[in-house]
C-alpha cells in the first residue's frame, strides 16, 4: 500500500478521534496533523514519494504532540 492511501485512512481516523466529544486533546495540533496527511495525500496521488512520507512524518509528529 502505498503513502497516499495509509495517510487518507490515517485521516480518517485523526478526524474521528477529533470528533469524538471525548476528546481532550488539542484540537489546533489535530488540524496541523490533518493538514500534514492532506499534503502527504496529495503529494502521494502526485508520485512524489519522497515529499509524501515527509508529509506523513510531520502528521505523527503533531499526533504525537497532541497525546503527550
């Protein structure tokens, strides 16, 4: 599988946890982290590997900011 299709379910995920009235984490590092996967999306259906797991790499860190 490829980036693009990890980072699409990843974002499918980030933003139920988003979601979830739950929640209490920072909602302003969850968007920078859908943001991230939305540019490792686009850059992956683009064929810019590369770019693509950078993109993927700066989401986990903002998700990984956001539960610590």
């Amino acid at each position: 599988m490829d980036v693009a299709k990890h980072a699409e379910m990843a974002k499918n995920h980030a933003n139920a946890a988003k979601a979830d009235k739950h929640n209490k984490y920072d909602n302003k590092k969850m968007d920078d982290g859908i943001k991230c996967l939305d540019g490792a999306i686009r850059e992956g259906m683009d064929g810019n590997a590369e770019a693509a797991r950078k993109a993927a790499n700066d989401a986990l860190k903002h998700f990984t900011e956001v539960t610590n």
